[in-house]
C-alpha cells in the first residue's frame, strides 16, 4: 500500500523533487480515507486542522450567502488542499463535497513543525501551494467583482441610453411623416401674395416665439388652447385643436394671430396658418431630436471621463467633483428607481489632489453603490449627501446614506477581503476591500461611522 501511495505521490506536480523519504514520512504519518458522492471533506465553520492529497476524485467547493449557495471552484485529483504550513486560516468558509468517490490522504497540522525543522524540500514545495492558490483564489474573486461592477454600469447606461436613442428615432420618424405631407400644402403656400414688409412682419413675429424662453404653466397652457383653437374654428380651420396645440405650446397668442390676420388676405390666411404649424412642428421635432442627442452625447463624455481611457495611469492634479459626478450619472439609473435625493455639499474652489483618477472613480462607485442598495429597502424619504471639503494639506469627501446602516457587530469586518452582508450575485465582498487599498495607494485613509438612519464614509486625501 505504502508503494502504490508514494508512486501517487510522486506524480504530484505540485511535489515534484521531493525526496522519497520525506514522502515516505509524509505517508507513515497521514491517514486515507474514502469519501462517497456527496460526502464533505470539510464542512463551514469546521477547523482547518488537516493537509488534504487528493489521490482520486474531486470535490466541488462551495460557499453560503444568506441561505444561498453558489460554486467557487473544484479541488481535482493530484491537487493539494486543506491547512498548509504558516497558513494563517482558522476554519473552513466553504463546504468541500465529493463530486464522485473520491481517496484522500490527510495529514494533521500537529506534525507541521517537525515537518518544518526536517524536512525542508516537503515544506518548500506545500509553502509554494499555499502561496499559488491564494493568488488564484484573490484574482478570481476579483474578476468576479470587475464583472459584477461592469454588469451594473453597463445595465445602467443601457437603461439611461434607452429613452434618449428611442427619442431620436421616434422623431425623426415623425419629421419624415411630416415632411412627406409638405407638397400638397406647399402648392397653396407658394400662391400666397405678400409684399417684403408683411413677410418680414410675419417671419419677425414668429421666430420670437421661437427663439423665446417663456413657459406656460399647465392652467394657462389649457386655457390659452381653448382660446386659440375657437379663434381657429372661428376663421373656418377644420382641425383647430391640433393646431392649437402646437401654438400654444410656442406661446403664440390670439392676438398674434389676429396681428397675423391683419397682414394677409383672408383667402391667404388658412395656408399661412398652416405653414406657422409646419415651421413649428419642424422645430419641436428638430429640437427632440438635438436634446436627445446631447443627452446621449453627454453620457458618453461620462462614460470616457469616468474611465479615464485617454490619459496615462499616472497621478495628475484632479477635480474630484467631476469624477464623483460622472459616478453618479452611471449610476443614475439606481438613484432614479429607489427615489434618492442627491445633495451636493461642494467646496468651491476645491484644491486638487494628484490621484489616479480612474481608481479613484472606483472609490465612488463602490461607496455610492453601496449607500443606495442600503437605501432601497427602507422606507421614507431616501437622500445621499456628498460632502467635500479642504483641511490643511488634505482634501476630505464623506458619503453619507441615511439608509439601513451596518450592524455594530460586522462594522469591524467590512474592510476585510470577501466580506459581504449582501446575497449571493449583489456582492463579493472586495468592494470595500479594493477601496481600502486604494486610498492607501494614495497615502489617505478611510473612516466609517453608521447607525440606523444614518452612515457615513469618510475619505481623507493627502494634496501632495
């Protein structure tokens, strides 16, 4: 048995090179067992006392959030699991369940230090395992967090992109149905007789109502139209009302139009009236369609501005309000549906900081999206204040949420790397974590402070 055991072991990359008599040792001290389908190898929360070999098999690994459970990985034949020598973890945060009937060699943490003290080969290459799978596991679960992140900004700028992009084609569809009407109603326009002096009165009138900023509230906008589509059924205008829509919403008057009566023939007036309506609804369409293009502009400029891709990863001079602005226009779909105010407390004049900008753009997100998921669930007014402020040779920005707030119990822990308190798909626990790391990339430091109603994230940047 003790040569079928190390011929296995020595087909073990991860042993490759050790000498047969440490193997030996290994397998003289460590035990085998069979484990059946579905049996656990270990279980969460049980202690970490054991190295495990797996010689055969598999076993899935998986993890729990809020009653949920999802698979993080796999241990396979020939790899190497369980406690290892210096590993600082106490206790399972998973459950290792075999896949098929699985053979394992364990052996007990108990023999580590005479492992350490005479067996320096052994040692050297389960040190080197240890050190591979945490790099394997941290990078993992830090894609998971970039794609989880990624996921939401993108989701949210589809859905901010969404009204703007269908508002472009919606109007233009209709500036093509309506140009498609102009011929007919052109022939009578061509026939009217003006002199300059009452076309330029006509024109002069009309692009003041244009070009003004003037807004009717809802009451007079209503009674304004009443007034206007009688005073164009009363001239013999069959569609009036449609008609009237359209002026009022240019702030066009029955005495404009009785100005414009007075400068044309009655029999010229209907096909003028009609060509002020075309010379309208081309504008409000035009209009749409340029606003919704700006719109969709703007968030684009955002979305650069937020990611930084044009300039050099090196700290420059930054305004901060620009990159927190621009996290809340990715965000603000999420704000838009929990019903969030957003208060802006901004120091004017803000000095600026060197940073990495695009780095930093992940300190906001991760903080505001936190604030707002701990605001979704809560009833009442729900309101986000971003303060920002100088002090000394240090620029401070707090993120306060008067959402649920963080159990006095966990508050220790939030920092710590693959905690989370949300559900399975909503976190990985390495938000706050890579916010950690950041700010002390930049030499800050990072605060919180939290009560039912109330959380605040302190952040303090050194200028220099």
């Amino acid at each position: 048995m003790s040569k079928e055991l190390l011929a296995k072991l020595e087909q073990i990359p991860a042993l490759k090179g050790v000498p047969n008599d440490q193997l030996n040792w290994l397998i003289t001290n460590a035990k085998c067992h069979t484990l059946a389908v579905g049996e656990h190898l270990f279980k969460k929360g049980e202690a970490i006392d054991h190295l495990f070999i797996i010689t055969k098999g598999h076993f899935m690994i998986r993890v729990s959030q809020n009653q949920q459970f999802r698979n993080v990985g796999t241990i396979e034949e020939m790899e190497i699991s369980g406690n290892l020598p210096y590993s600082r973890a106490k206790e399972a945060t998973g459950y290792a369940e075999a896949g098929i009937e699985s053979e394992v060699i364990s052996l007990h943490k108990d023999h580590f230090q005479f492992m350490i003290r005479h067996h320096h080969e052994l040692t050297e290459k389960l040190v080197h395992v240890m050190s591979a799978r945490i790099r394997k596991f941290t990078k993992v679960e830090q894609q998971n967090d970039k794609m989880m992140a990624l996921g939401k900004l993108s989701a949210g700028l589809s859905h901010e992109l969404n009204n703007p992009s269908a508002a472009v084609v919606r109007s233009a569809r209709a500036l093509k149905k309506h140009l498609g009407l102009l011929p007919d109603k052109f022939k009578r326009v061509i026939k009217i007789r003006m002199d300059d002096a009452q076309v330029d009165a006509v024109n002069d009138l009309l692009f003041s109502k244009i070009s003004s900023s003037q807004t009717l509230s809802l009451m007079e906008k209503t009674e304004l139209e009443e007034e206007v589509a009688e005073w164009l059924e009363d001239i013999g205008i069959e569609d009036g009302y449609e008609l009237a829509e359209n002026f009022v919403d240019f702030q066009l008057t029955t005495d404009d139009l009785e100005t414009i009566k007075t400068m044309v023939s009655d029999e010229d007036l209907p096909p003028v009236l009609e060509w002020v309506n075309q010379l309208f609804t081309t504008e409000k369409l035009v209009h749409e369609i340029e606003d919704a293009s700006q719109r969709i502009n703007d968030l684009v400029s955002s979305v650069k501005s937020y990611t930084h891709m044009d300039q050099a990863p090196e700290r420059i001079p930054a305004n901060i309000h620009t990159g927190i602005d621009n996290t809340i226009t990715m965000l603000n779909h999420k704000i838009n549906r929990a019903n969030i105010k957003i208060d802006k407390q901004y120091e004017e004049n803000l000095p600026l900081p060197k940073i990495f900008v695009s780095e930093m753009n992940q300190v906001w997100t991760n903080l505001i999206d936190n604030a707002i998921d701990a605001m979704k669930d809560t009833s009442g007014d729900h309101k986000l204040e971003v303060i920002t402020r100088s002090e000394g040779e240090f620029v401070k920005t707090s993120i306060v949420d008067n959402g649920t707030g963080i159990p006095e119990e966990v508050i220790e822990s939030i920092f710590d790397p693959f905690f989370t308190t949300k559900k399975i798909g909503e976190g990985t626990g390495l938000g706050l974590d890579v916010v950690q790391q950041i700010i002390k990339q930049h030499n800050g430091t990072i605060d919180v402070k939290s009560k039912p109603g109330r959380t605040e994230f302190k952040i303090c940047i050194p200028l220099a």
